[in-house]
C-alpha cells in the first residue's frame, strides 16, 4: 500500500497513528505563572487526531519569557498543569511533545525578572517591537551573554526536558528556529561573536549542539526533536551563508539519531523574502526522519512523503482553525478558515470554538 499522510509512523519511541503533526503555535493564552488551566487542556484535547502533536513554544526557565500569556516548564505548578493536558491528549490515542524555548534577545525587560535585560549571543538590536503587558515597546540592545553563562542555560534545557518527562510528553522539541536564542546563536546576523561560540560555522552550531546532546543524554535521543528555519527572516534574522550552517547543522545533528528533524522550509510570518536555499540539499544530508512544514496542504504533504522528503507533515494554521483537521483532510471536506484577529491572546474565542465537522 502506498504510504501518504495517512499512514502510521514511528519517530524515536513514538508510535502516531498518522504523519499530519500539528506544529507549534504560541497562542498566548495561559494564565499567571505559566500553568495550563483547563481551556488550554480543552484546546489541545480537541486536536488530538493529529498523528502527533508539538506544544506551543514553551519558556524553560523564568529568563526564557519574552510575550505575555505564555506557559513554563520548570516549575512544579506548570508540570502538573501539562500533566492534564498530556492525560487528556493520551485518553484520546493522540501524542504530544513540548517545544522548549529561550527566547534571547526577542523579549523586554518588562517581561524579565527583575526588569533586566534580555540575553542573546551578541549586544544587536533586532528591528521591531516586542509584544509586552503595557502593549508594544521597542526592542532594547540585549546583553551578550558571557562563555561561563552557557552552562547554566543547557542545564535549563535539561531541567525543562526532565520537567516534560515528569508532565507525561512524549518527547520534547528543542526550539532553534525563527530567529529565538538557539537560532540567534546560527546565524551570523546575530551572532558575532569571537569565542568559541561564533565565527565558523563550528562554533556557531556548537550552542545547539550541547543543548541537543545534554537533552539526548538526559531523557533519551527517541524521545528529542529538533526544529529549524534556514532561512525564516522573522525577528529580524539573516545569515551570510545559510547553506554553509545549515548544511552543517543538518550532518552533525545526524550523529544523535534524534526522533525527528523539523524544518520551516522558508520565511513566515511575513518577515520579508527569504533567501535562497536548497532545500532538497540539505534534505539529503540528513539521514534521520523528517517532519516538513510551511503552507503544506494536503497534495503536497501526500507528495513529499510519497517522494521521500518527509517522513510527516506540520500544519499550522490549519490546526488552528480545524481541531479535526486530519479527518477533514482525510475526506476532502472544506477546512474552517482561520481568523489571524484571534491567533495571540484572548479567551476561548477562535480558541476552542473552531467547529468540528459533522457528518
Ligand atoms: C499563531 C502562530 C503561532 C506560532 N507559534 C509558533 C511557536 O510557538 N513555535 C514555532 O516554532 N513556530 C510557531 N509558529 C510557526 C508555525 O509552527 C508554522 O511554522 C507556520 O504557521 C507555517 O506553517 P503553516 O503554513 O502550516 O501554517 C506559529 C505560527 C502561527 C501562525
């Protein structure tokens, strides 16, 4: 039989009953301290037909935060809060991982404890505004952080990755994509540093690399995923040679045999033009399963694993929009449209109330 986005997968330990994977979107909606309450479980509840679900980008430590209404993975409160939501993904057959997050320099002292500045691999400014409590504020020169820091935040990934073990995921996501703290580190629009942690495209991966190895070693390479986006302007992100990185990237982290690798194959939230890149390349390079995303819709998901490119497929907004999304795709039927008013914060509105078909 022929194998499409229908069919059932295995990434690492995790057995999903079909390849649709619902990405990770931040939907500003948990309350104070970070604690899944019970709209957030109701939420991810009804998208639990996806093959497998990846969480909401999820803050793992306090230093980590950088928008208002964001849940946390390092306290006690915020594990037993996940807890409820992986129980009731689980009760209906589904899987889920978390995406664990540092934000660096796209956050506001107004967002940090004791108001001090964000940190990033170099003091650079990105263009824009973040998104904070008193509404939209410029972006302040982030402090870069020291070599003798570095420890201190992969031991914040693997306290995170323990925490999610404890919540009930099925694994974790380790977050280097869309222009956050482990992407900053890649790409030498961010990075210019002259350590050992920037410079060649050695040093500039090896950030990503030691968090990736303290996570494998502490919860398991079947249960690790990596997401990445060479070359997604967002957050003001550009690098001279994304091929020359990525390319990298792509071979070392084959060396883990993580359960997946993730990839935004291009530029989204209408950062600007993304530059050139050979996707098919960088593909190839990488001999692990594959989880494709951006503007997939059902052909080209079908395609792309037919073809061999990807293993799975990651929709976002239309799991928005449509918690049933795989039934939908299943059988031709019209997906709702998203309403992008209600994408960040608010209440149960465009949150929980995207009708499900009805046959
Ligand atoms: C509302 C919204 C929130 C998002 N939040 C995240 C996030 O938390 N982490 C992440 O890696 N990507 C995030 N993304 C990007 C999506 O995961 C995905 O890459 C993007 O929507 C493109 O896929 P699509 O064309 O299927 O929607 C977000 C996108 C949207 C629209």
């Amino acid at each position: 039989m022929e194998v499409d986005l229908f069919s059932t997968v295995r990434l690492g330990c995790i057995e999903m009953s079909n390849r649709v994977v619902m990405a990770p979107l931040t939907r500003n909606r948990v309350a104070e301290g970070g604690v899944p309450q019970q709209m957030n479980v109701t939420y991810y509840e009804q998208r639990a037909s996806a093959g497998l679900i990846v969480t909401e980008a999820t803050p793992i430590s306090p230093m980590a935060h950088g928008y208002p209404g964001l849940p946390g993975i390092y306290t006690d409160e915020q594990v037993a809060g996940w807890r409820k939501v992986t129980d009731a993904v689980h009760a209906k057959g589904g899987k889920i991982v978390i995406q664990l997050w540092h934000v660096g320099r796209i956050s506001h002292p107004s967002l940090l404890p004791n108001q001090v500045l964000p940190v990033a691999p170099s003091a650079i400014r990105p263009a824009g505004h973040a998104v904070t409590v008193e509404g939209l504020q410029e972006y302040v020169v982030p402090r870069a952080l020291a070599v003798t820091e570095l420890p201190a935040i992969v031991k914040d990934y693997v306290h995170a990755a323990q925490c999610a073990m404890r919540a009930g995921f099925d694994g974790v996501e380790i977050h280097a994509a869309n222009g956050y703290l482990l992407d900053q580190f890649l790409r030498d629009g961010s990075n210019v540093r002259t350590d050992a942690y920037g410079g060649s495209v050695e040093n500039r991966a090896r950030l990503l690399l030691e968090v990736t190895q303290a996570v494998v070693d502490a919860i398991g390479a079947e249960k690790t995923g990596v997401r990445l986006s060479p070359v997604n302007p967002f957050n003001d992100m550009k690098d001279s040679h994304p091929q020359a990185i990525f390319n990298f990237v792509a071979t070392q982290l084959n060396g883990f045999n993580l359960a997946y690798l993730h990839v935004v194959e291009g530029g989204i939230h209408g950062g600007g033009e993304a530059a050139p890149f050979d996707f098919a390349a960088f593909r190839k390079l990488y001999h692990g399963a594959y989880m494709a995303n951006l503007a997939y819709d059902k052909a080209r998901g079908n395609a792309a694993i037919a073809s061999g490119h990807a293993d799975c497929v990651a929709y976002g907004v239309p799991f928005i929009a449509n918690p049933d999304l795989v039934a939908r795709l299943k059988a031709d039927a019209p997906l709702n449209e998203a309403d992008s008013t209600t994408f960040y914060g608010g209440n149960a509105h465009g949150y929980t109330d995207y009708p499900f078909l009805s046959f």
